[in-house]
C-alpha cells in the first residue's frame, strides 16, 4: 500500500477561540484520517477483546480463546496484519518483565508482563515518539481473582482497540517523528506495563513527546444521570513530579503552575480537536487523574515524559470494577452492551490527528528563557532545535488566569524577540516552533530568566 506524505494548506480565518484572530495552517489530509476510523472495526475489535472473558495479568496465558495470553497473541496478530498492509512499514514488538509475587501487593505469584506494540517510525526524527496506549488488562470486583469474567468492554478494550485502529489509519501516512500504538498490560495490578515502557524509553534514551493514555473511551451514560455523545475529558498533571526544587522556586515567584509539559500537551490536543472536530467538546480537566485512582500515563510522568489520560466525560461506575450480576434490578459489569461504537470512533479520531499534528511538527524549542522584569516589553530567548524542518516560531501568551493560550505572534526564523508594549507581569508566555509544512510543536514554557 502507498502510503501518503500530509500535505497542509495555510487558511486564514477567525477561529472561536477567545477573542484573537488566529492565523492558523489547515492540513485537509486531517479531515481524511477523521473520515477514515471506523466505529465497525473498532466494534468488532472490542468484541473480539471481550469475548476472552477475562483478560486479568495473571489469567490463562496458554489457551488459545480465554485469558490475557490470548488477547495479547491476537493484539500482536492484528499489529502484524496492519504492518503487512502497508508494506512493513510498522515493527511489531513485545516487552515481557517477570514480576516477582508481592504479598503486599496486587501480584500474589510470579507473573510476565507483557507490552504489545507497534512503532511506525519518523522519517527524519526517529527517536523522537508520540504514543498512544490502551490496556490489555481488565479485572471483575476482586482485583485478585483472575479466573471469573471480566470482560471489560469499556475498561479497557475501548482503549486497546482504538490504539489498533489508530495503527491501521495511521499507518497509511509517512511522518516525521516516530509514533507507537501500545497495549500496555498489568494496569489494574499497579500500572506495570506502563512504568516497565517508561523505563525502557530511559534506557533507550527516546525523546517522547508525548503520551497519549486512553482508558475507557466508550461510555457515554454517567452514573451522574446524563447522557453525552459530545464530551470528553483531558486529564494532565500541573508539573512533573520530578521537579528540582529550583523549579518549584521557579514557579512560586514566576508563575508556571499550570505550564508543566503535560498540561502544554493537553492544550495542544485540545487545540487540535477544536480546529478539526468543533462537533466535540474537550474539557481540560487540571488534575493528574481522578480521585484516587490512576492510569498508564502516570508512570511515564514519574518518568519525567508529557502524559495524558483521554476518556469518556461522564462514568458509570456499576459498569466498572464489578462482577457480572444483577442486583435489586440493576445490571452491574463491564460488557458489551453499554459501550457506545460511534462514541469510541470520535475519541479515536480525536488521539488520531493530535499524534499526526505532533508527528509532521518540527522539535519544540528548547531551554526557553524569559526577561522583562520592570520594564514595559518581554523579551523571550531560546535555542533553536536542530532539524531542517523549521521555518520559524511563535511566542504565545494569556493572561494569567486563563486556561488557554490567547494571543499569539509568528516571529520568523530567529532565537530572541522582544513584544513591545506588553508587561512581563500581566501574562504567562511560551513559544513554539513552526515547521516548513505548517505544523507546529507543543508550546515550550520559559524554564530560566534571561540575565545579560
């Protein structure tokens, strides 16, 4: 299969966003990976995940139609088929980490992990990746009981199997950074199959310049009462908790609590979605995960990387975590019944064109340097990325209370700028680098004080 180079076309209009006109480059090509994931395939992969009846870390690994062994065979299998597809063009891999029981914990006997996943490498920035991960995994009211169904329809096969069918449309382009499409396992035992890939891209020394965590990207009924085809969340931690206290200085006495690499990531995906899918409606939510529990991206924010977790705005919760059953009338378990395919299908799309926007973008720039203290304009001074791909950059700022970049200014191809006439004191500010087709990286916040 030929596959295609994104081909991007500057437009110039007023996009609801504040109240800036922004001049912002639409790639047409976007339109057609939204148009091109479908709700069927995704419908029968999630079928076909649930119907293993259980997918639990430590299930049957030898049969070849129950347990997490057989998923992850047959999530490898499709990766195969995709590459195959597109001439080779994906290198299907696994990573199995052996984790020794626990009596503590939630392994309670030696059990392999394994990582399924799929890397379409960049053509001129290779180690540098966007991932999108979705969990093999799944487990029943017993976080234990490794033998009872559990089909999680929802939590996760929705995730997995959009991470497949972003591998099958995205596999048909060419990009300039490298992306993975990961089944990560071991999620609902203590988030393994993330911190065992966060650690190998350490050891590796990938640039990742972002995970994108999808876990539970079906439901559209809340246990809240409302139904929504619309809305989904985008959580991401303030700053990285592996923060030098320097930087905490930093942020207490220049601001930049909402800045932290995870949130740029966030906004950028929230960009993307309102530029090319207005029909949906991104909330940012500003909170590492929900109350008390936790996902796939977090090991890789421990692991100093921008991560996210995407999902569905409004649980349900009787449908999560629980044994099949039927109690004074209501129906708890995670089954097929309750995941909504279109739903799933936009969500998908939503991860889709944010990694080919990141993908086709140049580095971002680095080692961000800000001045202007007691003067009238601000000075902003970075150091160019090396990468033939810049044509320039652009610094953006908000007010300070603001959740969403306000104003911005393409300031050609150079490494310092002054905006005249606006006080350092009143806004947050970043830049980003502009790439030859349009695209653009993830705003860099300013991480030192410019001093001469």
């Amino acid at each position: 299969m030929k596959r295609l180079l994104l081909l991007p076309l500057l437009v110039l209009f007023v996009y609801p966003h504040g109240t800036q006109a922004q001049d912002l480059t639409i790639d047409p090509q976007m339109y057609d990976i939204i148009d091109a994931v479908s709700a069927d395939r995704l419908e029968s992969d999630i079928r076909t995940l649930a119907n293993f009846g259980t997918r639990h870390t430590m299930s049957d690994t030898t049969s070849s139609e129950r347990g997490i062994g057989a998923a992850r065979r047959w999530i490898k299998q499709e990766f195969e088929k995709i590459s195959e597809e597109c001439g080779g063009c994906l290198e299907v891999r696994e990573q199995r980490t052996l984790v020794e029981a626990d009596p503590d914990g939630r392994i309670d006997e030696d059990t392999w992990v394994v990582n399924v996943y799929a890397v379409l490498k960049g053509n001129t920035h290779p180690n540098q990746y966007v991932i999108m991960s979705g969990d093999i995994d799944s487990r029943a009211s017993d976080v234990m009981n490794d033998t009872i169904d559990a089909p999680g329809a929802n939590d996760n096969a929705s995730g997995m199997a959009g991470a497949i069918e972003a591998a099958r449309v995205l596999s048909n382009y060419e990009f300039e950074s490298s992306i993975i499409f990961a089944g990560l396992s071991g999620e609902e035992q203590g988030l393994y199959g993330g911190r065992h890939m966060a650690e190998m891209a350490k050891e590796k020394g990938w640039e990742i310049i972002g995970v994108l965590n999808n876990d539970m990207i079906g439901n559209i009924a809340g246990i809240d009462g409302v139904i929504d085809n619309r809305e989904f969340r985008i959580f991401s931690e303030p700053y990285s908790s592996q923060a030098s206290e320097r930087d905490l200085q930093m942020k207490r006495f220049y601001g930049g609590e909402n800045d932290g690499i995870s949130r740029q990531l966030a906004r950028y995906i929230y960009e993307t979605t309102e530029l090319y899918m207005p029909q949906m409606d991104p909330m940012l939510i500003y909170r590492l995960d929900r109350f008390g529990r936790g996902g796939h991206h977090r090991p890789f924010n421990e692991a100093g990387f921008a991560g996210v977790r995407i999902m569905e705005a409004h649980e349900n919760y009787i449908q999560q975590h629980q044994d099949i059953r039927t109690e004074d009338g209501i129906e708890y378990g995670d089954v097929i019944e309750h995941v909504n395919f279109d739903y799933a299908k936009k969500l998908t799309a939503v991860n889709a064109i944010a990694m080919a926007s990141l993908a086709k973008a140049p580095p971002a720039p680095k080692n961000v340097e800000i001045g202007g203290a007691v003067q009238p304009s601000t000075t902003l001074r970075w150091e160019k990325p090396d990468s033939d791909l810049i044509k320039g950059y652009k610094i953006y700022w908000r007010p300070t209370s603001k959740p969403l970049w306000e104003s911005q200014r393409y300031v050609g191809d150079v490494s310092k700028f002054t905006l005249e006439n606006i006080v350092i004191d009143n806004y947050l500010f970043g830049v980003s680098t502009v790439g030859k087709n349009g695209h653009e990286s993830v705003v860099s916040y300013p991480s030192g004080l410019i001093r001469d």
